[in-house]
C-alpha cells in the first residue's frame, strides 16, 4: 500500500522517500504516514525533507502540513533545484532557522567522476552514482582535486572527453598549498615502499594517485573517494599519516550515515592530554600562516594584517594557541571580554584528524571563559571560517546573524519563564528575537536547549534526572576526581564526550537525561559525594565486544574491562556529553538532607531517578554561591 523512511538526525526528522502505490492514491495515506511520524516523534523540531522542484509531488507536501523554506541545486546532470519542505512540531526554535545537515567534504578519483559524468550503467559505475542521490544534497560536497583535471587533460581526444572537460566547472576545485602537498607526496611515496614494498614513483597512474591524496591533505579533505583497489589496499595504511580516509563509494554513504549520528569526534585523544594550551609568542608569526583558510579564498596579506592588528591592541585580548605533544600549532583562539559579551575575533584549527574534538573544546573554553566573567553572549567575528567550522557551531547552538556567530551563555537552573526572560534580555543586545519557551518541553527539545544555551537547566521541562553512583578509579579516569598523582587539565582533559559501562540490569534510565554523579568509595576516608553533572545522550545494551568496538573512541574502558563489566554476555553502556564538575562537592550526609526537604530517599546503590527539584537544589549546592 504504501511507505516512509526516515532518519533522526540531530533533532529533526529527515523524511527520505514517501511512496503510495498507485492502486492506493487519494485515501489519505500519505496524510497517515506523516502524521504516524510526527506522532512517533512529535518530540522534535519537525519534519525535513527534499523534493525535485519540477516533481508534481510539489503539490502534495503543503496539504500535508508542509511549507517552502527555499531551494537548493540538485545532484542530477542537470542540477535541477531541489524544493526544501519543513513541517513543524510547534517546539520553541530559538533562532528559527533549519538546521544545516552538511556533513562531509569528499574527494573525487577519476574512476567515480568517470562513472558519475558518463552515465555508465554498469553495477560497478551505479555504485559512484549513489554519491548524487539528491537526499545527499547538504551532507555531502564532492570536490575535486587539481590533479583530476590534470589526469583528465591526459585523456586521448575523443568525444567523452570533451564532455568531462566540460564537467569540471559542475565541481569545486580544491585549493591546495603546493609546498604542503609537495611534503605528503613525498611522505607517501616513502611510506608506501617501507610499508608495503611498492614502488609508486615509476608508473604515472601511481603518481598520480598519491597526488591525489597529497593535494586532498593540504587542502583539508578528509575523505577521497575511488574504486581503485590497488590504491585503496596502500592508502588505508596511510591514514595516520595524512588523516585522508580513502574510500569505496558506498562506504562514503555508510560514513555519512555514521556523522549523522553524531559520533562524529574522537574525544579520548584529549584525555590524559599531551595538548596544552599557551600564549601566542611574539616572532611567530610565521608558524600561524598554517591558520590560513587559503581553500575558501582568504588571501594571505589579509590574514597576516588580522593577525597583527589583533596582537596591537595589546591586553584587550588573550591570544591562545593549542600545541600537539609534538609541539605543533594545532588551533589558533583569540577572545576578549567587552561590555556584555566575550568577542572571539579568531578562531582557526590546522589540518589535524581529531579537527572536530579540537574546535569544540575551544567552543567549550569560550563557554566556560564567558561564565566565568558573567558574558551571557558569544560572539565570533571571524568571516574567514571553513565550512566545517561554521557546521560544528551550529551544531553547538550559535546562529549566523549580522555577518557573526551568537551563542548565548545563561547562568540559571530555573524554570523556562526565567530562563527565557534572562536569555530575551540577553538577545537584545544583538538584536535578536527569540521563540518564548514554554513549560514541560519534552526531554529532547529541553537537552538540545539546554546544550545551546549551556550551562542553564530547565528544571520545568519533562527532561528526567539521575544519580548514577561511579566508582574512584573510573571517576579519576573520566574526570580527574579525586586527583591522581599526575593532575590533569581541566581546560583539555575533560572531553565534551565520554562512554560509561554497567551491567544490563535495567533501572529504567532514558536519554537525554541530565545525570549527576555520585562517587562512592567503601575505604574510611575516601570521598562519598557529588561531584558533577552531564547530559545523557544514548542509553545502549549490547554485547560487550560489540558496544566496545562502537565506543572505543570516546572513553579509557579496555575490552577486557567492558567484558568484567558485562553480565549474561551484556553490557550497558551509557554515553554522555558535557560534564561539569562542582565547585563544591556535595558529600553524602548534605544529599540526604537536601532529599529530606523534598520528601524523597536516596537509594545510591545503582541508578536512581530523582525529582527535577532535587537536582536543581544538588546543582546549585555544588555551584555554590
């Protein structure tokens, strides 16, 4: 009779194909289907989705609810515009935009634009057409390098070629920093003949492939997509050392489908961290042109003269740069305290494979910085940003406005009319005007509030509270509670996302959720309290091996650890993001006093859920005054 499938990205709906068979049109069941959706999933922002602007299905999607909010060119040959449609679930929408899905920036061989230009029908060549399916249009860029177009220009003449001379100007040609690619070539050529005894410098097809990688390296692509086996087999080895992951087409579409999820950044390289932060020193000038967004245009007179105007105006800013273990520069933050906001006129990160994690720890310093000196408002005013960069702010709740990115930073656990009085006072100040909040917002509209307008709590929300106890050796290796012989840095230590394991045995715990930790120790003298907070993201049960080899990732559990952990060949395993740790600890005797008052018991033994009053007076005990 009929289908839809549908993801659930972020927190919307991406509705992929809904299709009726013609012997079952004009019942009403397109209509059902939607509905059973927003139904199902009424708890987030709404239904997204993507429509060939010439499909006489137009006219369906505004009977269903559905309105236009703007077009987008397609993926076919003819780059036919794509409708976008949006059905909302009526939640608060604090910037009242869509969120932007652009995930993944990939590198085309020459193989798969052949296949994608030609129109070869072959099974090996519909694989490359995947790639321009047109519910991929803003999660994926296909770019090409300068060497396809040279490797095209090599071609014998004949028709076709013309045709993929032609095809070029569909695609954008990356910009590649010729002495850093020149670098990698050499680098892998060097490594594929220690590693696997080849020889890539005699055939022109093999010099040609590592340019390929070589010139996707400098100009920050992490992902060349080709058909090649014989590259594939070489290159994959070679991932540590350029951080460009080469792949099949299909297995770009399963990555995607990967990012969508959100697991998207390795935290746990940051964990026991050999990063450190440091002043920019002067005379080093030259080790910052590695900031240079040269790939988007920027033109190197007029970063050097950002640079130096920024380093004139002396104390009014802190400029930080983050140096790898091997003392690299790998992230550039200048910011500065203003009247009612802390300014971030720079922001960069280098060519680094843990990009992701890097730049939202520096969101995250921002954040702490601007709580800190009471600035309920982030402003970044670097127009040079990458793609990638502006993609992850969104995800971290700023929003464009007046050529800057806002973030707002609201102190209060309270409920949504004071948390919205304060956050409409802040907006204000730059000029924005904010969907009211409301009461009982559901747990996944009141998380994703509370990550954007971090570090507030809306204790009013249906969002539910836990106290999960933890034991002192795996809270001094999450946390750093209590302090090992070696301290670490809270500032980079802590990662915005760590893993959890327990035994399966059900105790009714859901995500999102916020969860407050409680260490407990059975020595005399050892620390019994709260020590912080996090937002639950993802309750998982699985075997042991099977959860591990999806989280490894994020957190310090071994294998054997997950196993000891498990029971009945499960384990559970609970994902959160976020944490904060309290200025003061909340010892035991103090929790069940504050419980008292709220006429409930503890019952510390395993996850217990507690009253979104009883958190919001353990939170503000542990902030203290």
């Amino acid at each position: 009779m009929g289908y839809a499938l549908y993801a659930l990205p972020h927190q919307i709906v991406r509705l992929t194909h809904l299709c009726i068979s013609p012997d079952y049109r004009s019942r009403g069941l397109a209509r059902q289907l939607v509905d059973a959706i927003t139904r199902d999933h009424g708890d987030r922002f709404g239904i997204a989705l993507k429509c060939r602007t010439d499909y006489v299905e137009n006219a369906l999607w505004p009977r269903l609810g559905f309105i236009e909010r703007g077009r987008t060119p397609g993926r076919s040959k003819k780059r036919l515009p794509l409708s976008i449609w949006w059905r909302d679930h009526g939640h608060p929408d604090l910037f009242s935009s869509a969120e932007s899905l652009d995930i993944l920036k990939v590198a085309l061989d020459v193989n798969v634009f052949v296949d994608i230009e030609n129109g070869d029908d072959r099974a090996a060549a519909k694989e490359s057409h995947a790639l321009i399916e047109d519910w991929l249009v803003g999660q994926v860029e296909l770019t090409i390098t300068p060497e396809l177009s040279r490797e095209i220009s090599r071609l014998p003449q004949c028709d076709s070629k013309s045709t993929q001379v032609a095809a070029l100007t569909k695609y954008r040609t990356l910009t590649a920093d010729h002495s850093t690619s020149d670098a990698m070539y050499q680098r892998l050529l060097d490594h594929a003949k220690s590693a696997h005894g080849l020889d890539l410098s005699i055939e022109e097809s093999d010099r040609s492939d590592v340019r390929h990688i070589a010139e996707a390296y400098a100009a920050g692509v992490t992902v060349f997509v080709t058909r090649d086996e014989r590259l594939s087999i070489w290159a994959r080895s070679a991932l540590d050392i350029c951080g460009v992951r080469v792949m099949r087409p299909a297995d770009v579409i399963l990555y995607v489908d990967e990012l969508a999820r959100a697991q998207a950044y390795m935290p746990s390289q940051l964990l026991d961290t050999e990063y450190r932060l440091e002043p920019v020193r002067s005379m080093e000038e030259g080790n910052l042109l590695s900031f240079l967004n040269s790939s988007d245009g920027e033109r190197k007179t007029d970063f050097l003269a950002k640079v130096r105007q920024l380093s004139a105006e002396g104390q009014k800013w802190e400029r930080l740069i983050l140096r790898d273990p091997h003392g690299n520069a790998s992230a550039l933050l200048i910011y500065g305290l203003e009247a009612t906001q802390l300014t971030v006129p720079l922001i960069r990160v280098g060519n680094s494979r843990i990009e992701e994690t890097i730049v939202r720890q520096l969101i995250y310093l921002a954040r702490t910085q601007a709580r800190q000196h009471k600035r309920e408002i982030i402003r970044i005013t670097d127009r040079q940003l990458s793609k990638a960069l502006q993609r992850i702010l969104r995800s971290e709740g700023f929003v464009c406005h007046n050529d800057a990115w806002i973030a707002f930073v609201i102190d209060l656990c309270a409920n949504a009319a004071a948390v919205d009085e304060q956050t409409a006072l802040a907006a204000r100040h730059v000029d924005i005007r904010l969907t009211k909040l409301t009461t009982n917002l559901s747990p996944i509209i009141a998380a994703d509030l509370e990550r954007s307008l971090w570090p507030a709590k809306l204790v009013d929300s249906a969002l539910p509270s836990y106290i999960v106890p933890i034991r002192p050796y795996w809270s001094a290796e999450l946390f750093g509670v209590p302090q090992t012989l070696i301290p670490r840095s809270n500032s980079l230590g802590i990662s915005r996302e760590h893993v959890y394991y327990r035994s399966p045995i059900p105790r009714g715990e859901r995500a999102p959720a916020r969860l407050l930790w409680y260490v407990s120790s059975n020595s005399a003298g050892g620390l019994s309290a709260i020590i912080g907070c996090s937002r639950l993201e993802e309750v998982t049960v699985d075997s042991p091996q099977a959860l591990h080899g999806r989280f490894q990732h994020l957190g310090v559990w071994s294998r054997q650890q997950v196993i000891n952990a498990s029971k009945g060949g499960k384990a559970l395993a609970l994902r959160f993001s976020d944490t904060e740790l309290f200025q003061h600890h909340v010892p035991l005797r103090r929790m069940r006093q504050i419980a008292t008052t709220f006429g409930q018991t503890l019952q510390l033994q395993s996850v217990s859920k507690i009253s979104s009053d009883l958190f919001a007076a353990i939170y503000k005990e542990g902030q203290g005054p």
